[in-house]
C-alpha cells in the first residue's frame, strides 16, 4: 500500500495510507484530505490521485509552487511517483512519498547514497521500510535536543528578527544573510553607503546572541598587532626579573567588526586571514586558540576608493558572502529619522545563548543534502568559469576568472543555514538560489566587455540562475 510521510525533525510521520479509490488534497483549507498548517502553504496545494500507471501528483496553482527531487512542478500537470520520492510543497513543507509497489526510479536510487561533503555522511530522513539504502528517520549524529532546537528555530527566527527590529528598520533580507552566514559558521563583507546602520546592525545582532562585540575602525596606519595584540617586557621589582607577556588583542572576541576594511594595507589586512580560517592567532612562536564561537564581519564603501586598499581576491575568497546593504525604502527612512531625532531608544533582548548558537552550527553540519542538491551546486559554480567547456555563451565573453571550489562549499552551508533558519532538515535547490548572489557576486571577475556594456556580475548570476538547469534524469546513469 502506498504511504505519505511528513519530515520532521524527529523523525517521518505518517501523513496517511492511500486508498486508490480516492483522490487526496493537501493544503491549509478544511476540507482538504490531508490538512497541513502552514504559511508557505496554500488552502488547496497539491492532489494526489491514482491513475493507470500509478499515483501520481499535481500542483493545484499555488502560490509558492511544490517539487518533486528538486523538480517544479506545473500547474494542474500530473506527474507520476516512484517509491522514496520527496514533495516539498512551497519550498518548507518535506513530504516522502512511499509504494513497495512502484519503480524506484535511477535518480532516486542514485540520490540515496551518502552526499559527498567534508562532514561525515549524513542520512536524510525518511520512513523506515526495511528496504536496503533506505534512509534512516532521523538526522545522523544529531541529538534529540539539537533537532528540537532545529524544529523551534521558525519561531526563534521570527524573535531574532523582531528584537533587530527594535534598533534596525527594514534591511530584512540582510538580517537573514547575516543570520545565515552566522550559523554556518563563515564570515561576511558588507558593503554599503555611510550610514546605513552596518556597524549598529553587527552590534545588535552580537547582543540578540549574547556574542562579545568588538570594533576596530581601519585605518592606513593600522599595524596587524593593533588587531593580534603583541607580546611585552615586563619588570617584576621583587624578583628583579623579566618576563614576556602577551597582550590580547581585539581579535579576541566572539564577533570582530572590521569597519572599513579597505583603508589599510594589505599587511594588516592579512592579519585577519589566519583567525577567518583556522580559528586561532600566531605572535611570535606561540599559537593562541580563538574560543568559539569567532566571526568577522568587514564593512566597505563602495564609492570612495581615494587612499583605500582593495582586498585581494584571495581575501574576498575568505568571506562566505559578499552582502550589499542598499538605501531604505521610504517609508522605512521616514521611521529611522523619527525613531533617531526622538532621544527614545529601545534595548534588543537575547534570543539565543552562545550554547545553542555552537549548537546550531554543529546541526548545520548534520542536515543532510541529496547529490542532487550538490550536483546543482557544483553546475552552478563551474558555470561561473569561462575556460569550462560547458559555460554559457555569455560567460565566455562577459568574465575573466570563475569561481573556485569554496563557492560551492558555501552554496550547500548556507542553504543548510536556510533550512535550519526556517525549522527545516530537508535542503532544495531553491535553498541554493537563495544564496547563490551573495555566495557567488565576490567570486566573479568580470572582463572589460562587461564593464563596458554595463552588466555587473549580480546580472550574470541571476542569468546563471535562470539558465543553468537543475540535473535531470539523464545525470544518474545506471
């Protein structure tokens, strides 16, 4: 018989048993079938219904639209399943669709092995059937508490934002990004016009998650021990002798705001490499380690380059995303003034601990992601690089250098950020759409016939994006 599961972050539940004698609707209304409250979801999502050649689905018009691995699928279009498929209805809700009875199809046999990711081998969750490959019901190395963590973060979500929100107006998708790069454990470069409230956002987000803020203003005199720290000579007058004591730095903090990080020479600009990516700071020949959890968030103005120090590409590499912190709306301009002249000030209050924090950044490792996630991921990077044969035309003519294999490592972690950021454990490649701009914007060069024509490297990831196909049934071979 034929079974319909939901994901959840303990575990598939059964949804219902499918008789072929009827069809089944599933949506937010009452009178559907199989009822699911959910935003994403509309009043009437999705049928189910039997044909000839078997149980077959189909998209009722929604609104944020369902898939099938990956998969959209059109409007009032069945489309036949085989055992072990995953429905995602408006890229939130996870649904298994189970049936001994039907073909298990290649691409799906494929996608049940292990993803090949730098983390050990995680299990996607689905119902136990007994079957060999299966997927387990629960998220490989995660505990019951990290997956009750997962489940409330869509609340916790909502309550970061609303206590950012008492400081920061507007600038929603920004906090998201933030919030996505912080969980997955990366850094980011934000650039922007002065005073679009960069450095205020850094330090409210520090105090929504109880992280220790430091800021330190670029400068070109700016020596890389004024970050670091440095060791000193020290006297003790009642033994008469010397010793060497080293001073902490700034660095020395859970999240280090770099303001203005392209007026200062590269040297000092290097200091941050080694604590971006090892987490720790060498003086001298001693290692200090950088208690976690450790983030770096640099501003930029984008406008004013006179006595400034562009960041190396390399550099740029080193950050996760490259997020561009626009104007307010009107209306959102019209309430800074307001709340900023007035003299009343609001306090944000903690949201999350530094434990559940590390907690959730340990969780992001463990969601599992399908190859056919990654293989998305992965076209999408080598996309970006003219000399791959299989680049579009237009990147051939429009970009110099591509971008590297880090870009897909941070195209598949801040999609897990997404997820877990919305009480999911499944990952769709809308997740990586999602961050393909932020992820990919720094990592692109684009050529002088690019410039020349006006197109910026956000046009051609968003031409990427609408171009590059998701795989399909032809890139599992048997």
């Amino acid at each position: 018989m034929a079974k319909l599961f939901l994901q959840q972050p303990e575990g598939a539940q059964l949804l219902a048993e499918l008789d072929p004698a009827q069809s089944y609707v599933i949506g937010r209304a009452e009178d559907c079938i199989i009822p699911i409250q959910a935003d994403a979801i509309s009043g009437h999502h999705l049928e189910l219904l039997y044909t000839e050649q078997g149980w077959a689905a189909q998209d009722l018009g929604s609104s944020n639209g369902s898939t099938i691995n990956g998969q959209a699928l059109e409007a009032n279009q069945p489309v036949l399943l085989a055992d072990g498929l995953q429905i995602i209805l408006g890229e939130q809700v996870g649904l298994i669709f189970q049936d001994d009875a039907a073909e298990q199809p290649q691409e799906v046999e494929a996608e049940a092995e292990p993803a090949p990711d730098a983390e050990p081998a995680a299990e996607q969750p689905a119902p136990e059937t007994g079957k060999k490959n299966k997927r387990s019901s629960a998220v490989a190395g995660a505990s019951a508490e990290d997956l009750a963590l997962v489940q409330s973060m869509a609340k916790l979500s909502d309550k970061i934002r609303a206590e950012i929100a008492k400081v920061i107006v507007g600038q929603v998708e920004i906090i998201n990004q933030v919030m996505m790069v912080i969980i997955a454990g990366g850094h980011g470069l934000l650039v922007g016009m002065p005073g679009m409230a960069k450095t205020t956002l850094c330090s409210t987000i520090a105090k929504v998650l109880d992280m220790e803020f430091k800021r330190v203003q670029f400068t070109p005199d700016l020596m890389p021990t004024d970050i670091t720290g440095s060791e000193i000579l020290e006297h003790d007058p009642v033994t008469d002798k010397k010793s060497v004591r080293f001073i902490k730095g700034p660095i020395f903090t859970n999240m280090l705001l770099a303001d203005e990080i392209n007026r200062t020479p590269p040297k000092t600009q290097a200091s941050l490499l080694e604590a971006m990516q090892e987490k720790c700071v060498t003086v001298g020949n001693q290692t200090y380690k950088l208690e976690p959890p450790f983030f770096v968030l640099a501003t930029q103005n984008p406008v004013e380059q006179e006595g400034t120090y562009p960041l190396p590409e390399a550099q740029q590499d080193r950050f996760m995303f490259n997020l561009w912190v626009d104007y307010p709306l009107e209306d959102e301009e019209v309430t800074v003034i307001k709340s900023t002249t007035s003299g009343k000030h609001s306090t944000p209050e903690k949201v999350l601990s530094q434990e559940q924090l590390l907690q959730l950044q340990s969780v992001v490792r463990k969601i599992p992601v399908s190859d056919h996630v990654i293989k998305y991921a992965v076209r999408l990077v080598r996309a970006t690089r003219p000399q791959d044969e299989k680049s579009p035309d237009f990147i051939k003519k429009y970009v110099q250098n591509g971008a590297g294999p880090r870009a897909g490592q941070y195209l598949i972690l801040a999609a897990k950020a997404r997820a877990v950021l919305e009480g999911r454990i499944h990952v769709s490649c809308n997740d990586v759409i999602k961050a393909a701009i932020p992820v990919l914007r720094h990592r692109i060069q684009s050529n002088f016939a690019a410039d020349s024509e006006g197109i910026s490297t956000i046009d051609l990831v968003n031409r990427l994006v609408k171009e590059i196909p998701q795989p399909g049934e032809e890139d599992y071979p048997a």
